[in-house]
C-alpha cells in the first residue's frame, strides 16, 4: 500500500525541467555559466541574456511544451 501511495505522489509531483534534471536548480546552472563567463570561456556580453532568457523559460514552465526528440533536439 505504501509503495501505491508513493507512486500517486510521484506523479502528482511537479516534473522537473531539463535544467533541474542536468544541474539540479536553475541557479546552479547559472552560477556555473556566471563561473564560465568570469573565467571567459562564455561570452560576457551575450551570455547573461541567454541565462535571463533560461530563467523565465524555466520560471514559467515554458519548457513542459517542448519534447525531446530522438535525436536529442528539443521541438515544440
């Protein structure tokens, strides 16, 4: 009976975006892209922008509609 419950809520749970899945938070992705970006492996003008962007698309659930593709490319 205990694992019955634990599987409903499971699937009841939130899902967990792909940047969750990977880094475990958005802000662990961010304070590594922010390490990058110190360190000038990313670039300092166009990064930021891209990790503003990643945290609303991750904020508002935005990446649920997209699926994953055989090939591993994101389509909506």
């Amino acid at each position: 009976m205990l694992a019955r419950v634990a599987k409903l809520e499971a699937q009841r749970a939130a899902p967990r975006s792909p940047v969750e899945i990977v880094y475990g938070s958005m802000e662990a992705f961010a304070e590594l892209a922010e390490a990058d970006i110190a360190a000038g492996k990313l670039d300092s003008i166009d990064f930021p922008i891209i990790i503003n962007c990643l945290r609303k698309w991750h904020r508002d659930g935005l990446w649920a509609g997209w699926t994953k593709q055989a090939n591993r490319v994101w389509e909506r």
